[in-house]
C-alpha cells in the first residue's frame, strides 16, 4: 500500500464573523473573494473558492483529489452536494441586508456524471431563482473542467436575522 496525505489549513474564521452581522451579504462575500476576510474552514477541506460574486449570484471552484474518494474510485457525491449547497446559500446571501443570516431547508441534488480527481477544477454556480425575506429559493450546477454538468441541485433557504453583537454558534 501507498500511503497519502493531506493538510488542512484555515484562517481563524472569528475575524470574519465579527464583520457578518455589519455587512450585508454581497460586501461580506466580497470582502471574502477578495481576502479581505477570512474563508469558512470547511472552503480548506473541500479545496473550494469563491471566484465571482454578484447579487443573487456566487460562483466557486474547487479542485477535487483522492482524499475525496468514496470507496469504488470517485469523488464521494458529498463533495458535490456541499459545493452545490455553498453555492445555492452564498447566492442567496448575497441578497441579504446586513444583520441577515440563512441556512439551509432542504436541497435536492440531481448527480449526472461521475467525478474524479482527473474532473477539475470543477465550476459551480448559484443563482437566486426568488429572494425572499424568510425563505429564499436557489438553484445551481457544477460544471467539470470540459464544461459538462455533473450535477445540479436546486433548494430552499430560511432567511433569518443574525443575533446581535455575536456571530452565529
């Protein structure tokens, strides 16, 4: 056997989420595309990226390895569903006023093709298909390196205000 190995590294996300309640959601994933702020640590795990930010829509990349594999050999359909669902919760955040948060009601996600490490770097977009001041609706789809969709996803977010003067737990 051959052994491998990945590290993991990540920004202090606190400094970040100090800035979240102040900001509305478009200038904090911008501030984050930018560096300006710290990335969620779980962007470190997934090797994802914010690489486009506008209102009602995010897009992230993120370059799959064989730490992702599931056990027949492909990037384990978590990796995609959590890009989708970062992209779709992003997208709706970009809507949001300040002191605003989200999370995620439910996702349906539709795999096509399968993902290898050899698939990247993979594309996902997340567009705002209705904002909504307590449930938002979003759609998404990732994209392989040859521009063919190997999944799409669409989902509902509760839209909810941040509490004040803390970040999230």
């Amino acid at each position: 056997m051959s052994t491998r190995e990945t590290v993991v590294r990540w920004d202090d996300p606190s400094t970040g989420l100090a800035q979240l309640p102040h900001l509305s959601g478009l200038d904090y994933l911008r501030k984050m595309m930018h560096r300006e702020l710290p990335g969620p640590p779980i962007a470190a795990h997934f090797a994802m990226d914010i690489v486009e930010v506008e209102e009602g829509s995010v897009t992230f990349t993120c370059q799959p390895d064989e730490s992702h594999y599931n056990p027949i050999g492909m990037v384990h359909g978590g990796l995609v569903c959590t890009l989708l669902d970062s992209a779709l919760g992003c997208a709706t955040q970009t809507t949001l006023p300040a002191g605003t948060g989200y999370t995620s009601i439910e996702i349906k996600v539709n795999y096509l093709r399968p993902v290898t490490k050899d698939s990247g770097p993979l594309s996902c977009v997340g567009r705002v298909t209705k904002p909504g001041r307590r449930v938002a609706f979003a759609e998404g789809e990732v994209l392989d390196k040859d521009g063919k969709v190997v999944a799409s996803a669409t989902g509902s977010l509760l839209v909810f205000p941040l509490p004040t003067g803390q970040p999230p737990s």
